[in-house]
C-alpha cells in the first residue's frame, strides 16, 4: 500500500503522533528557497547568493564592529539542524518560539547599521569621467550603500550597472542587494527567507495532531478530558449485570476509540504530560488508547469513587460493591 504523504506518523514518549490535513511544509520551502537562492546571482566575484548569504558576516571586513556571530549564517545554521532534528515532520511549541525568535534577529539585522544588507557602505568618487570611470587625485569621496556593482564601479571596470536595478543606493535603508532580497524577498528571491520563517511558524500553529497512547501508567488522568469521562460513565452504565459492572465489556467498549480533546492550554498539556510528549506546535484533536483488564478495572474504580455512588437499579450502591 502506497505511503499516505500527506501525513506524517512518529513515536514519541508514550505515544504515536500523527498529523492530520496534510503536513508542515517547513522543509519543502526551505529547501525551494535555498535552491532559488543557489541559482540567483550574487553579484559576487565567486559564488551564488546562497554562498553569499552562508557567510554573511562570517568574516567581518577590517574596523567592522561585528565579531563574526551574529550575521544571517548563525540563523542558517539553527534552521537546518532544527530540520535534522525533526525529520520525522513533527514539530514542537518549543520549534515555533525558536523560529520566531530567528525572525526577530533577522528583522532586527534591518536596525543594526553594521548588519543591514542595506547599508554595506562602499566609497565612490564625487566626480569622474562618466565614461570610462576615471578620476583625478584627491577628489573628494560620497558614499553609496548596498552593493559594490555601483553604476561608477561599472564605468571604471566594464561590470553590469547594478545600481539601475537598485542593489545600490546614494541613501541608506533603501538598496535592495542581492543578500537583502534573500532574506526578506525581491525579484531576484520573491519569497524571502523571512517569509519562510513566518508561514512556518503559522503551519507549526495550526497543525492538528492524533494520538495513539501507549503507556502502561494507570489512566484516571484521561478522566479530566469531558469526552473520555462521559463515554466511560455512558460504558460503565450499559455494562451493568445484577452482580455488578463488567470491566470487560467496559474495556470492549473504550478501546480503540477516538476521545476528542478540548484545545484549551491546560488540557493539551495534561494529556502531553501523560504521553510524556513535549508540547506539540498546535492542537492534539483526538486520542485513543487501548485499555487492558487491570487499567480497565483502575478506572471503573476511580470514575466510580469521583461520583461517590453509582445507581444501580433499584438501589444504590457503593463502587466497591458494584465492581466485578
């Protein structure tokens, strides 16, 4: 039978997790985007854009504040061992909030003079020959920003003018260079690495999950999810006999069956907590569990011992009395 691709399944903790409507999509667009940027020009004398932006920073030009480890390659480097770490498609609340905090340094580089893509400053001259780029001794000097590919640059060396095309700019926070366009999206790379980020975030947060329970821990913790406790006391009252309540038809009953799970914070994390699952990015919709003899009879138990008594008819009668 042919591999359902539209979900993925992983063992985790206690349990089997499984998602459901499709799958996140993080290592798919992540992988389109570094493909883009590897075949995008750089404008670089050697290597493509990915290359670029691989060592954005890596190597801080002389009097450059930047130590080397705060540029867009320590971001890359988070992101693809995030992806090793979950090849298995499953993603954790923990994955968004590091994601979301890649994207603040990636929207905080725009802040930051010395690591905005924007403001590499370059020197020209003020003046010279606007054909072959010549200029005399001692003119004085302006500065552009973004790229070296300056429309002088190309006068002087017979390179492309890539500041027709706004990889240079005379104005700050204004030059679209190739490595800017990589990061936060352009012609060169429509979708930009901060796009990624974000629609991921987005998918972690709105994926559904089942799950298949595995433990062997007594479940009197289930009893606080309301579909689980009204389906158990409804298969303890239709498993009644004149001696008392069949575990095993309860058990018939309740095993393998889908409970739905309220998606409020505090019941997600019980049931993560039983399942001995980290906090799963978005919403356990539904679990099942398969229940045996003596986890059946524990429960019957403490449901019963919840409510005090148990009407059975024509008298009540106290759970240790009812139990078979």
């Amino acid at each position: 039978m042919p591999k359902d691709v539209n979900k993925n399944t992983a063992n985790i903790g206690d349990a089997v997790i499984e998602t459901v409507g499709g799958v996140i999509k993080f290592k798919k667009d992540f992988e389109a985007w570094e493909k883009k940027c590897r075949g995008a020009n750089s404008g670089m004398k050697k290597g493509s854009l990915l290359y670029a932006v691989e060592n954005h920073v890596t190597s801080p030009r002389r009097g450059s504040p930047n130590d080397g480890n705060s540029g867009a390659h320590t971001m890359l480097r988070r992101i693809r061992k995030m992806l090793v770490d979950r090849a298995n498609g499953i993603f954790f609340e923990e994955d968004a909030e590091t994601l979301e905090a890649i994207v603040n340094d990636l929207e905080g580089l725009k802040d930051d003079a010395s690591l905005n893509p924007q403001n590499i400053v370059f020197s020209i001259p003020k003046k010279y020959n606007r054909q072959t780029g010549a200029y005399a001794r001692g003119v004085e000097m302006e500065k552009v920003y973004g790229h070296y590919l300056s429309t002088f640059y190309s006068k002087k060396h017979g390179t492309v003018d890539r500041q027709k095309d706004g990889w240079v700019s005379d104005k700050e926070n204004t030059a679209t260079p190739p490595i800017y366009q990589a990061l936060y999206g352009g012609d060169l790379v429509p979708v930009g690495l901060v796009d990624v980020l974000n629609k991921a975030i987005e998918d972690i947060d709105d994926q559904n999950y089942i799950a298949t329970i595995t433990t062997s821990k007594p479940a009197a913790t289930l009893q606080t999810i309301p579909d689980f406790r009204k389906r158990l006391g409804r298969a303890i009252s239709t498993s009644r006999t004149e001696e008392g309540v069949s575990a095993g038809r309860v058990m018939r009953l309740m095993s393998g069956k889908s409970f739905k799970v309220p998606p409020t914070g505090k019941a997600q994390k019980m049931l993560s907590r039983y399942m001995k699952v980290p906090d799963l990015g978005g919403t356990i919709t539904e679990f099942t569990i398969e229940l045996t003899p003596a986890k059946t009879r524990k429960l019957i138990k403490d449901y019963m011992k919840s409510n005090m008594s148990v009407k059975v008819s024509p008298v009540i009668k106290s759970w240790k009395e009812v139990l078979l």
